[in-house]
C-alpha cells in the first residue's frame, strides 16, 4: 500500500495541468469510484481492461518526459494512492487462475495506472530521496504483479520508469553530501531486485539475450545486497530453469539452474529461510533432473554429484533418495540394477515411515506425495525385475499395514494383486501375495475389494481355461481372504463356484462336498451352486444326492437352463439313469413354461437318443418296454411343441422345416425298424406322432418333399390302421375296442382321401401296392363299421372296392357281414351290392352263383318273407337262363332251395297262417317242377302237401 498522506482533494495547484492531466484525473476519479462502489467481478470485462491499458501508456508517454508541468499535485497523488489501496484489495482478493484473464489484469492494470498518477503528481527534479525510493518500491510491486499476471507491457512500462529511479538512487548514493541519501544499502536492493524483475520480464518476453545481461547485472548486484535479493534472483533463474525443461530444452536448463544454484549456494545457509532452503532444494532437483536428460557421461557424473551434496547435507531423505532412483533409472536396461533400486526403494520406505510416526495421524499433507512417488518407482522397479518389485511392494504393505492409513494400504494391495496377474500362473506369486496379506488388521473396504476381486476373476478365467486347475484353486483361496469380505455375497459366491469348478475338474469330490458345506446358504440356495453339485453327484454315483438337485433346481423361477445343463452333463456320464431322469425333469420344466430360451428341439433330440441308447443297451424286456414307452412321450412332446407354434425371440418357429423333417423321418423309420419287436400301442403312438409332425409342413415345399411326406403319410396311415385292428380284436374291453376300430376307421378314411391324388404317379407294382394296401383297408373299415353298427356306410365301402377290383376283399367283406348281427335288410342289401361286385370282377359259375344266391336266401328267409319270395323268382329266373345258355346249375342247391321253401310253408301251417302257408307251397312246388329227377321231388311235396288241414274258412 501507498504510505504517503492524501492532501486534500480541492488544493489548487499552482500552474495549469496540461490535457493529458486533465484527461488522467477525470479518468481516475471515475475509475476510484467504480473500484468504491461496485464488486470487482461485476465490472471488470474486457473492454474497461482495455481502456485501462490505454491509460497506463497514455500516463507512461506523459511521465517520459524531463520534466512535469506541474511541482506536485495533491489531488493526483489522492487519487493515486487510493486507487493503488482498491487495486490492491482486488489482487489480494483474487482467488485463483480462474479469474487471471479478468479480475486480476484489472487490479494489475489498475496498480500500474495509480503508479503513474503518483508518478505524474510529483515534480521529476524536485523530489527527495524518499519519494523517489517509495516510487520506486511502487513500481517493483506494480511490475512483478504485473509480470506475474503476464501483463508484459504494462510491467515494461512500469520498469521503464523505474530505471530512471534506479539512475536518481545511483547518482544520489555516490553524492555523499546529499542530505536526503538512505544508504546504499537500499539503493543496492532495489536495484539488484530491479535488475530481477527485468531478467523475469525478458524471460517472459522470450528475450534470453537480454535476460542474460540482466541477469549478470543482478548477479553483480546480489553480491553486495542482503541474501532475500539472493533469494528472489535464485527464485527468477529456478522458474527460467524450470520453464527451459518444460520445452525440453535441457541444455539451456541445466545452464539458468546451474546459476540458481550458484546463487543460492553462495548466501549463508545460516541466514536462509525455511522458503530459500525449500527452494535450494528445488534447485538441485530440478538441475539434476535437466542433467539426467542430457546423457552424458559428464553430466550424469555431475548430477551424481550434486545428489552427493545432497545426501550430505540432508541424509536420506526422499528427496535425495528419488534422485538416486532416477540416476539408476538412467542406466540402459542391460546394465540396470536391479537390487541398488530395491535398496533405495527400501530406504525411501524407511523414511516415508519414520516421517509418518513423527507427525500427527491425521495429517497427510507430507507423506501423501512420498507415498505416491515410492509407489510409482515400485512399479518402475517391478517392469524391469517382477520378483524384486513384489518383494519390495510386500515390504511397502508390511510398512503401512500399522499406520492409519488405510486408502493408502487398499492403494498398495490392489497393485500388488495386479502385479501377481502379470504371472497368473505362479503359484508362488500367489503364495507371495497370501503372505503380504496376513499382516492387515482389517478388511478393505467394499470399492477396493470389488476392483480386486475383478482383477483376481479376469486372472483365475485365464488360467481356468488352460486347464491349470491347482492355480486356480490358488486364485481362489486368494479371492476368499478374510481381508476381501466386503465384496459382497454375489462376488464372493462366484469365487466359491468356480473353486467348486475346480474341484469337480480334478475330480476332488471330497474337496467339492467340504467347499460346498463352507458355502453360505445363500450361496447353496442357487441354481448355479446346484447344478455344480449335480456334476458332483453323477461323478460319485450318489443318486440321492442327483435328484435332490434337481428338485431343487426345478423349484427356480427359471430352471429350464439349469436343467438343460444337467443334461447335456448326464449324457456323458456312463450311468445313463441320471440322464433320463435330468430330461425328464427339463421336459416337465418346458411344459410349464410358456417362454423357453432353450432350443426345445434339440432338447428333444437328446432325449430320443438317449432313449434309443438305453434301448439297445437294455436285455430285459419289461425295462425296454418302459423305455419305448418314454421314447413314445418325448415324441408325443414334439407333436405338442408343434401344434403350439412354438416360437424364438425374434418370432421365428423352434420347429422349421429342418426339424420337422428330422422327427418325422426318425418316427417313421423307427416304427419300422422295430415294428415287429415293439408293442403295438407303440407302433400306433409313434407313427401316429409322425403323421401329425408331417401335417404341420408349410404349404410351399418342393414338389419333391410333398410327394414324399403324402407317400409316407399313406404308408403310416396303413400301419397305424392295421395295428389299430389287431389291437380292437385282442381287446377283452369293449370301450377300448370300439375306440380302437373308431381310431382306425379314421386312419383308412385318410389313406382313402390321399390316395387318389397319388394314383397318376404311379405305374406298375406301386400302384397295384397301393391299391392292393387299400382294398385291405376298406376291409378293416367294413370290420370296423359292423363293429360300430355304422349300418349306412357298408354299402358306400363296398362300392369304394370297385377300383382295386379285388375279390378276396370282397369274400371277405361277406364273410364279415354273414358272421355279424347286421338287420336283415342292411344285410341283404349289402350283401346283394357284394354280389354284384364279385359278378362285375369275374364270370360266376353255377356253383358259385348258386351258393351266393343260398346265402342270400339263409339271411332273409326268416326274417323277410317278401325279399325271401322275390329271391326264389330270381332264382326260378336263373334256373331258366342257365338251361337256355347250357350253363347248368347244381341240382343240389335246386333240391335244397325247394325244400326249404316247403319247409318254411309248413312252419306257417303250424303256426295257423295258412295264406303264407299256400304261398311258400305253391313256390317250392315251382322249384321243384324245373328240378330234373322225373317229377320225384315235385310228386312228393304235393303229396305232403295233401295232408294239410286248412281251416274251411280259408
């Protein structure tokens, strides 16, 4: 602050103020009062910044001049003085290189300006001694704040006018008459301080030249002024050093440090500040540091020297014992040693230690860089040697593993666990970092054992998927210390699984059981832990142990994956029980859930075969019979998963075409393999199955595909219809019979509806196959509809036989028919439609002929009189046909046909209808007339006829 007295605003001067004056004061009664009464920060901007420079040079070009208009000026000097005090609040306030641009140019800018006022209100010749030294310490504050706050022009402005000072105080301290002299020791310091500034100012000008001739003329000052000059000029060539490193100029920073360095070494160290000790150590730190990079042998020999110094002077202190590191550091990698950098590293713990316990515990302030930097060249150490880096940050954790400073400790472990990683698989590195834990008293807290537990799993997977299984076990117990237990149950359970991983790979299962029992229950309770046991269970043959797991397993919200991993483990078990009863398990599973992220088809074909292995591996028939018994669910579960248009997550079907064709193919062909091995229900389950799969085929297939799945289809239907058959006949239940012609009617129904469309493609044989396979069904269907008293299909299955023209079938049918409790009329009409067919497929002979017509007769003789009467005139006709075409028939069916019908008109007699009575006599009369043995027969019916007693009424 200005100490000069403020004399009264409204003095009147003696002369009149030039323009510039007036101008000057106007501005700086203006600016007082925007200082006065506003916030800096609400009026600072760039544009009053500017104007305050324009100021500064305006008052700067006035203060050039020899000499003032004015002899002095109170009014400047109040105004100067009490601009100079706000700047000065404004740069004390000033809170940071935040507001370096704004608030604190303008409180430089403002000091510079009140500098000038003061300047100006003085008359240049006429003042003593004391203003021009207050001057002059004004302006050495307003050109360093302004250097400091880079406002280089304004500070060369400053220091222009303050080398007219120094030239008065020089002339003025060699009169020694002059009565206003201070001394020279002032004049020493302010010079040498202004020679300072000026080499600072050159600096910052990028001017080295002329800083290099300002800095000999403070040199040669400094030697014969009080050491805090010493101090400031040793400051100034430590920042040019320091700034010369910063661009890398080494060479040039090894010279500006150098000369720091003389300086500061040249004031008694006695007579130093804590601040100038302080700095003489930054000095030779940073001196090494730029001779380290120059990488000569000279310079090198020459920082070991001053680290030499150092040691001295300081003992072992972090300082000197950081720049020994960075000499050893120096050194090619070939020659590098290794154990001198341990050394020092062990000497810098020592120290950082002993530093620690005589300060107060909670006060980090000092140690905090020490710990950082002996952690860092730790981890320099440990890229050039690992084991000595290891065994150096154990040491460094065993240091601090006593102290209060825990994040410090976590900070340690977690790059000490990082440095193991480099070698995952050693298990000494482990064993190493098993030990340097056990010295901790507490556990880590939850965020640093969380990035531990990262970096252990990342390196226990990579050593899992070598197969170094005892490495992992390691990593494991690791991850587990008691010292990691804040890493929360969900960590710690998955470290355990993976231990339990390990033991079922070395196939451990005692070691498996006792990591399951330590487990947490939680931990026990999932799926995941559960299904590790199941791997345990199969692998030690404990079926109790197997199946405990799955049930449990099974209770999850979403087990189905679980499950599937089960089986894919069973089925390569030897002990192929676990498998089947894992698969059924998941299959349960799959039913019951409406969204599966299993590939149900391939669940199901795992299935399928599995079954079929157990099968063919089975000898005893009662245990193969259960098999194919699951072996028909797993397919009756594909024909389900189907019918619901099972679909993925992006909407496509589970079951497309390439499915679809692998079950239907393996249904069918199995049934075949096996169909005269299997039970029948088998058969019909398995290939009914197949023709569902083959029905849910989309419409746009090749041609090729459709022929063949209708092809299969029709032979399916065949097969599941004549087992269907064989089944209802062996039946002792008739519900169960009559469901089964049911069932096997509607099979025959289908082959008869597809094979028509297949008929044009074939020739020969096959379609002689084919039809040969269908005349056969609609015999089963004529069984079945006789079966299921379907009474008005017969006829319509008769007339389906017309195209396969085969006979046998139609014996069959008749046979059939004759041997059923069918009513008379369905009977006859059936039969006669029979008749006709055969008649139509081949010439009957009489015998033949005959023989159907006593068939026919047989049936309606006792229960239709009328259709019995009208056979015996077709017969009566035919007789007569056949005498006409010398076909003869047999007279003994004429005989027995005659004699029926006089039987049957006796049985009338007795029971009193003598008009039928005389009907079916006058018929037999008429059989018996074209009947050839001379009469006999016709003689002998009228004569028994004779005998008869009919009523009179009659």
């Amino acid at each position: 602050m200005a100490t000069r007295a403020i004399h009264p605003r409204n003095g009147h001067p003696a002369a009149a103020k030039n323009n510039r004056v007036r101008e000057s004061r106007a501005y700086a009664i203006s600016l007082e009062q925007r200082l006065t009464n506003h916030e800096a920060s609400t009026i600072v901007d760039d544009d009053f910044i500017d104007e305050l420079r324009n100021q500064v040079e305006d008052l700067h070009t006035y203060c050039q001049k020899p000499k003032h208009t004015t002899d002095s000026d109170a009014e400047l000097e109040g105004l100067g003085t009490a601009i100079w005090n706000l700047s000065t609040r404004i740069v004390r306030h000033d809170e940071g290189p935040a507001t370096l641009s704004c608030q604190r140019k303008a409180g430089v800018c403002s000091r510079a300006f009140a500098f000038f006022l003061l300047d100006a209100a003085q008359y240049s010749n006429s003042a003593g001694h004391d203003d021009v030294v207050r001057l002059m310490r004004l302006a050495l504050k307003a050109s360093k704040s302004a250097i400091d706050a880079s406002e280089l022009n304004v500070a060369n402005y400053v220091l222009q006018k303050a080398a007219e000072y120094v030239g008065r105080l020089i002339n003025k301290a060699h009169t020694a008459a002059d009565s206003d002299s201070g001394g020279t020791g002032d004049t020493k310091g302010l010079e040498a301080e202004y020679f300072i500034l000026r080499t600072a100012l050159s600096w910052k000008q990028n001017r080295l030249d002329v800083a290099e001739h300002m800095y000999n003329k403070a040199h040669t000052a400094d030697n014969t002024v009080e050491s805090r000059y010493a101090e400031k000029l040793a400051d100034v060539l430590y920042e040019i050093g320091e700034d010369m490193s910063r661009k890398k100029d080494f060479q040039n920073a090894a010279k500006w440090l150098s000369r720091a360095q003389d300086v500061i070494n040249n004031q008694d160290i006695g007579q130093l500040s804590r601040e100038a000790l302080e700095l003489r150590t930054a000095i030779l730190q940073a001196h090494v540091s730029a001779l380290l990079h120059l990488d000569t042998n000279e310079d090198l020999e020459k920082a070991q020297n001053l680290i030499d110094l150092m040691q001295s002077e300081m003992g072992n202190t972090l300082v000197v014992l950081v720049l020994r590191l960075d000499v050893l550091n120096k050194v090619p990698p070939e020659v590098f040693d290794s154990s001198a950098y341990a050394a020092v590293l062990g000497q810098m713990i020592t120290s950082m230690k002993q530093l620690d316990v005589e300060m107060d515990p909670v006060t980090t302030t000092v140690t905090e860089p020490a710990f950082g930097l002996i952690n860092h060249h730790i981890g320099k150490l440990h890229s050039r040697n690992p084991k000595l880096g290891c065994t150096v940050m154990d040491e460094f954790i065993s240091a601090l593993a006593e102290t209060q400073h825990e994040g410090w400790v976590e900070r340690l472990v977690t790059r000490r666990i990082w440095m193991a990683t480099s070698n995952p698989d050693s298990i000494a590195s482990i064993e190493a970092v098993q030990a340097s834990l056990s010295c901790l008293r507490n556990p880590m807290s939850a965020e640093a054992t969380i990035a531990i537990q990262t970096l252990l799993w990342k390196s226990l997977e990579s050593v899992y998927n070598q197969g170094l299984y005892d490495v992992v076990e390691r990593w494991c117990q690791l991850a587990l210390n008691p010292v990691f237990v804040n890493s929360g149950p969900s960590n710690r359970a998955k470290i355990e699984r993976k231990y339990l991983l390990c033991a079922i790979a070395k196939n451990d299962l005692d070691g498996a059981r006792s990591i399951h029992h330590s487990m947490a229950d939680e931990t026990k309770a999932d799926p995941r832990t559960w299904y590790l046991m199941y791997k345990v269970a199969i692998r030690n043959s404990d079926q109790e142990l197997a199946t405990t797991c799955l049930e449990n397993i099974s209770r999850q919200p979403n087990p189905l994956e679980y499950l599937y991993a089960c089986c894919v483990d069973a089925t390569s078990c030897t002990n192929k029980e676990y498998a089947t009863e894992t698969l059924t398990t998941l299959l349960e599973a799959s039913n019951e859930s409406s969204c599966s992220s299993l590939h149900l088809p391939a669940l199901l074909r795992c299935t399928i075969r599995l079954h079929l292995q157990n099968y063919k591996k089975s000898s005893d028939e009662e245990q193969k019979f259960s098999i194919v018994e699951r072996l028909c669910d797993a397919f009756d579960q594909v024909d389900a998963h189907v019918q619901r248009d099972v679909k993925d997550a992006n909407g496509n079907k589970v079951f497309d075409v390439k499915e679809l064709d692998w079950f239907g193919r393996n249904s069918y062909n199995l049934a075949l393999e096996n169909i005269d091995n299997w039970d029948v229900s088998h058969t019909i389950r398995i290939l009914t199955t197949c023709v569902e799969i083959m029905s849910h085929y989309p419409p746009d297939v090749s041609s090729e595909v459709a022929l063949d799945l209708k092809q299969r289809a029709l032979f399916s239907n065949f097969i599941i219809a004549t087992a269907l058959l064989a089944r209802a006949r062996a039946a002792d239940n008739v519900e169960s019979q009559l469901q089964d012609y049911l069932e096997m009617r509607k099979h025959v129904a289908a082959y008869d509806s597809e094979l028509p469309a297949q008929l044009p493609a074939l020739v020969g044989e096959a379609r002689n196959d084919m039809l040969q396979k269908l005349a056969t069904l609609l015999a089963f269907d004529f069984e079945g509809a006789i079966r299921l008293k379907s009474w008005e299909s017969l006829v319509e299955i008769v007339r389906k036989t017309a195209e396969c023209k085969n006979v046998t079938t139609l014996q069959g049918m008749a046979d059939c028919l004759l041997r059923s409790d069918a009513p008379v009329k369905v009977t006859y009409t059936t039969l006669r439609q029979i008749i006709n067919q055969i008649y139509e497929l081949e010439s009957l002979d009489g015998v033949k002929l005959s023989r159907y017509m006593r068939c026919l007769f047989q049936v309606t003789l006792p229960f239709e009189d009328e259709l019995a009467l009208g056979l015996a005139d077709e017969y009566i006709d035919l007789i007569q046909n056949a005498k006409r075409n010398t076909v003869p028939l047999p007279p003994e069916e004429l005989e027995w046909l005659a004699t029926t019908a006089f039987n049957h008109a006796v049985d009338f007699y007795f029971a009193k209808q003598d008009r039928l009575c005389q009907k079916w006599a006058f018929k037999a009369f008429a059989l018996a007339h074209l009947y050839e043995d001379g009469g006999a027969l016709e003689k002998m019916l009228h004569d028994r006829y004779g005998t008869l007693k009919f009523d009179a009424a009659e």
